[in-house]
C-alpha cells in the first residue's frame, strides 16, 4: 500500500503464528477526513511476499511474534 503521493504507505503489520501457518492483521491509514480506514485479517502459510512488501517499502512496520514450543 502506498501513500496518497506514492510514497512508503502507511501500513502496519502484526503477524502470529497459529496451526494453519501465520495470522497476518494489517491496519491501514488512509488520509480521508483523518479516520484510520482499514483493518484487515488473514491466515497465510507463506511469509515471504509480506517481507517483500516491507522491503520494498510498501508496510511501514511489522511485527512478528515468533512461537517457540
């Protein structure tokens, strides 16, 4: 997701791991009269296209809360 200029969107990204692989919340910003707009959840078996979006700048931040044991 990108900013209203193109720029480094302004999305955050909270990641869990669960039985069926991750669960991925994402919460987007969008400029519109100043309210927050999106939220949005899914379960994804492959991490690998979300860190390709947090390096080319496209999520703002992310955290990954890694399971052990």
């Amino acid at each position: 997701m990108t900013g209203e200029d193109g720029g480094p969107g302004s999305t955050v990204v909270g990641v869990d791991g669960c039985r069926d692989g991750w669960l991925v919340v994402e919460w987007t910003l969008q400029p519109v009269d100043g309210l927050p707009a999106t939220l949005q959840a899914s379960v994804v078996t492959d991490l690998g296209p979300l860190i390709d979006r947090l390096r080319r700048g496209l999520v703002s931040a992310m955290a990954i809360d890694m399971p052990i044991g």
